[in-house]
C-alpha cells in the first residue's frame, strides 16, 4: 500500500503513409488502425482498494469503466487506510465486483491494521494466513479471486531483523498458503518500485523453493511513465534468463499523488502500460478507498479523470498501435473495432496546438473531438465537453486532426468512425474482449476479428470455476436475439450455462463444428434492462452445477 503519510465507407487497412497537409507547430501522436497487437482487455482499469461493503461506489458508475482487476485486503482486512476505519474486505465486496465483471487479487498483509506493517512474530502471521484461507475456501460463493497477492513493498515494509530474510519469508508463507489452498495463483514480490538486481535475487530464490509467483506484482509510482516499457522489457529478459516461464504482469499501483487525479497524466501511463503488454494494472490508492481512487464523488458522479476510464471502456476489436514523439508528454491509447468501423484514441499530457494523426483510414468518416478537465476527486463532471464534430475525406489512408490550445492537464478522446451507416448501438461483443475467468485468450485468422476464448474447461470449485462475462450497453428495455459464435470439436453436442444481471441458469446448446477453432452459431433469447447488462456464459460458476462437454466462445451478436 502506498499513500501519503497521514482511440457507406468502410474502413480498409491501407499501408500508405503519405505525409498529411501542414499542420501548426506542436507535437503529433500516430495511430496505426492497421496494426493492431493485442485484444482490447481494458488491462489498465483497475484499482487498490477502489470498492468498499455496501455498494461503493454504485454499480451504475462502475459498469462503463469494464474493471478488469481490483487490489482488496483480505477477509476480516485489520488496515485502516489513511486513519479510516478498516474496509474493502474482499468477500464483502466480492458480489458487487462480480456484478460487473471484475477480479480481484487480495492483499494479505493488509490484515494487519498499520501501514508500514508492525511485525508481531511468525506464530502471528501463520495464524494470520491460516485465517484468511480458511475465510476464502469457506466463501464458495466467491469465483472472482484471482490470486493471495503475499507482501506489499517488502522492500520498504518487511521487517528483516525480526522476521529474517524476505525471500524466506516469501517461500515459507507460500508453502503455508499450499498446505490448505493449493489452486489459487499466488502473486509477488509486490516491490514498491523496478530494481533488476533485487527482482533476480527473489527469483532466484523463489525457484530453488517451487515458490515462484504465479502473477508477479511491482509498482510503477517513480513519478513518471517513461520508463514502464524498460521494466517490462527488463523483466521479461530477467525471466528468460532464469528459465521461468512467462508470467502475467500486474502493475497494482500506478501514478504518484499528483497525477492519479489527472486525466492527462493518466492517459499518458495507460498508453506505456497497454504497449507494454502488462495483464492488469491497477490505479494507486492515496486517499478515500471505495471511490476507484477519485473517480467517484458522492458515490454516483463521476470525477473528470472517470471520462477517461469511460472512453476506454468503450473501446473494442483490438488495441492499435499508437506512436508518442517522445517517452515524456503527449502520449495516447487507440482501439479499432472492425465491426463498427470505428477508432477511439484517448490521449494527453501536453499543452498547446497539437495533432492525431490517423493511418490505415480509407473513405469519408465523421470525427468527433471532446475533452475531460482534472477536475480533482471531489468535483463532479456530469458530461466531457464536445469540441468539434467535422467530416473527412480521407487522403492517402490517413487523416490529420488538429487540437489546438490543449491542456496538459486534460485528456482528449478522438473517435473515427464512417459518416454514414453507424449503427445505433454496438451489437457484436467480442469473447477475448470480456472478462475471463480461467479460460484463455486464443488466436485464429478464423475467428471473428482474430480472437476468441478457448479452455473454458472447469467446473465444480469457486476457485476454477471457468466463464466469461460479457458488459453489454442496449438502448432499450426488450428481448434481444443473442447469437454466439462458437466452436465444439468435441463430435457431441456440448452446453454452457447462461445467466445476466444475476439472474437464473438457463442452458446453451453447442452442436458440433468442423473441430476446434472452426466456428459455427446459436441463437437464443435474452431480456434486457436499458443500459449496462451483464450476460454470463459458463463452464461452471457458482450457483450452476456445470455445463456438458466443451466449447470455445467466439463473440456474442445482440439483434
């Protein structure tokens, strides 16, 4: 825990790069809509503490932001974080989380009430562990733990001359952990901050011990974002060297005190955080848990740093790349989403007269520019402000939007899309898009827009219980027409169970396809409130005893 002391005309993948008409003197972000290189996962939209008991804050401001992994203290959480009472117990907010799709990794150190940690003694800790297991195994109601994160900021915060070296603190909790609880990931070291040296020690360590994280865990909270994509490149040559296999990457602290709350500073981490292929990322916890870190006031209204989260929650199809002029100021995220045509680019962290410079475009688009101010955590913005709406044509495959008398300290959202034939809604939800629950992102060039979500295999245990949620937003109350593209090699017919919003199990049927990764579709019927849903599609969950056979999940179409 870290705190103060107290992105008719269809949009074709072009190569060409001609040089746009002149622009005023400023800097140039280029977006690439051709060359995606990873599923739009809104890997960055996380955060430490951002959910406490009682519905806070309401779903309503939770469900656009698509959360992917949240940071909680255990069960019966001791922290009292920044001198308030102790909250955001994992178990407690684990139905509002699973409400709207989110995983969570819970901090285990946060049972003690003091940060840094006050060491009691071995005997203390064991019990400690022994505790929070037993309260996790016991919850069977809870499948959205995705891992027992073991320390936060060893380096800063383990207390060596009394609880000896870390690394053989590390093992021998791990090993306590395994003795109750041997299929819930464990995550680490959480060091405060990159050091290659420290982080080849503990790995080293961790081998000779079989106690390896299984999602490793550092902060990025050095005041600036330019050096995430050196750390991640550092770990994973790291990693390699010391023949581990590849781990997941969770940044669960990220952005200092001063830039938490500024939305362009924010855009400027997400860009380097997203390029840089991290699983989750989480933002930093300084002051009031349960409002996501600033982003929600007075439990309903968003914060202006909350638009950007918005902006990026819309974002689907694929991640593109986005090319900064340098690793300090204006930086920027993009996504194309084939189906709709559409590009969003969320960008920021600069001042002046500057420009988004968009290739692989053919055809006439229509181009919406709107704002966010850094309003702070207290101050509601109820809308972003709409700063112009013009229509292109697009020359060369690409186009050049000028933004002039930009704030550093905003973030800006362009969005690309044909001038004509929008559809009124997005209507296809692609799997690798959605939250996935023991199951595993895959690729094939037969798959709807590349990807789909394969080894959706268990069943039967809160802790490996495989599914995936999908956040879907419809413009009217009714019954949809769900389509589901799918695959089943299995030679027999296979089932999920379906449920949304909570309610009861129904079945899917999967008839056979012409094997895996070759798809087909199904149809059935769900009835949908206005607004943000939640549709389930399930292996095995709670509450559902299990489906038959196997599938994989392509994407979910609502008509």
């Amino acid at each position: 825990m870290s705190r103060t002391p107290v992105l008719a005309a269809a949009v074709v993948v072009l190569a060409a790069l001609a040089v746009a008409p002149a622009q005023a003197a400023g800097h140039t972000l280029v977006v690439n809509a051709a060359a995606p290189f990873r599923p739009v996962t809104h890997a960055a939209a996380g955060g430490l503490y951002a959910l406490a008991e009682n519905g806070r804050p309401a779903d309503s401001t939770l469900l656009p932001l698509k959360l992917n992994t949240l940071t909680q203290p255990p069960p019966g959480v001791g922290q009292k974080p920044n001198g308030q009472p102790p909250g955001g117990d994992a178990l407690k907010i684990a139905p509002q989380a699973d409400r709207v799709g989110a995983a969570q990794v819970i901090r285990m150190p946060d049972s003690y009430p003091d940060f840094p940690y006050k060491w009691v003694s071995w005997d203390d800790w064991l019990a400690k562990v022994d505790t929070m297991v037993s309260r996790r195994l016991a919850a069977t109601s809870v499948s959205n733990v995705a891992a027992w994160e073991i320390w936060n900021e060893p380096d800063g915060t383990w207390n060596t001359a009394a609880a000896g070296d870390f690394t053989a603190g590390w093992a021998r909790t791990v090993q306590r952990i395994r003795t109750r609880d041997t299929v819930t990931p464990v995550a680490g070291p959480g060091y405060a901050s990159w050091n290659t040296d420290r982080m080849r020690t503990f790995l080293t360590a961790a081998k000779s011990t079989n106690t390896v994280p299984d999602v490793v865990v550092w902060h990025e909270l050095g005041h600036s974002s330019a050096s995430i994509a050196a750390d991640v490149a550092a770990y994973r040559a790291l990693e390699s060297s010391l023949g581990i296999g590849a781990r997941p990457i969770f940044i669960n602290e990220y952005a200092w005190t001063d830039e938490v709350d500024v939305p362009g500073r924010v855009a400027n981490y997400v860009s380097k955080l997203e390029r840089a292929g991290v699983a989750g990322a989480d933002r930093a916890f300084w002051y009031e848990y349960g409002t996501v870190n600033g982003l929600v006031v007075n439990n309903t209204q968003p914060t202006g740093t909350w638009w950007l989260y918005k902006w990026y929650g819309d974002m689907a199809g694929s991640m593109v790349t986005t090319t900064p002029p340098a690793q300090s100021g204006l930086d920027g995220f993009a996504a194309y989403d084939p189906t709709r045509q559409r590009v969003d680019v969320v960008f920021g962290d600069e001042a002046g007269s500057n420009s988004v410079r968009v290739t692989g475009l053919s055809g006439t688009v229509r181009v919406t520019l709107e704002s966010t101010p850094s309003s702070g955590r207290f101050t509601a913005v109820p809308a972003p402000t709409v700063l112009s709406t013009s229509t292109y044509t697009v020359s060369n495959g690409q186009l050049t939007v000028p933004v002039p008398n930009m704030s550093a300290t905003s973030a800006y959202h362009l969005v690309v899309e044909p001038a004509s034939g929008v559809p009124a809604y997005q209507q296809r939800y692609e799997a690798e898009n959605a939250s996935v629950f023991r199951a595993q992102r895959l690729s094939s060039a037969t798959a709807s827009n590349g990807g789909y979500v394969g080894r959706i295999d268990n069943a039967g245990d809160p802790r490996t219980d495989s599914y995936l949620d999908f956040v879907v937003n419809v413009p009217g109350a009714r019954v949809y027409t769900m389509t589901i593209g799918y695959a089943n090699g299995t030679g027999a017919t296979s089932t999920q169970g379906l449920a949304y919003n909570g309610g009861a199990w129904s079945a899917v049927s999967y008839p056979p396809t012409a094997g895996w990764g070759r798809f087909g579709t199904v149809s059935t019927s769900v009835n949908l409130h206005a607004g943000y849903n939640v549709i389930r599609l399930a292996k095995g969950a709670p509450s559902f005893t299990g489906g038959t056979g196997y599938a994989e999940l392509d994407y979910l179409q609502l008509t």
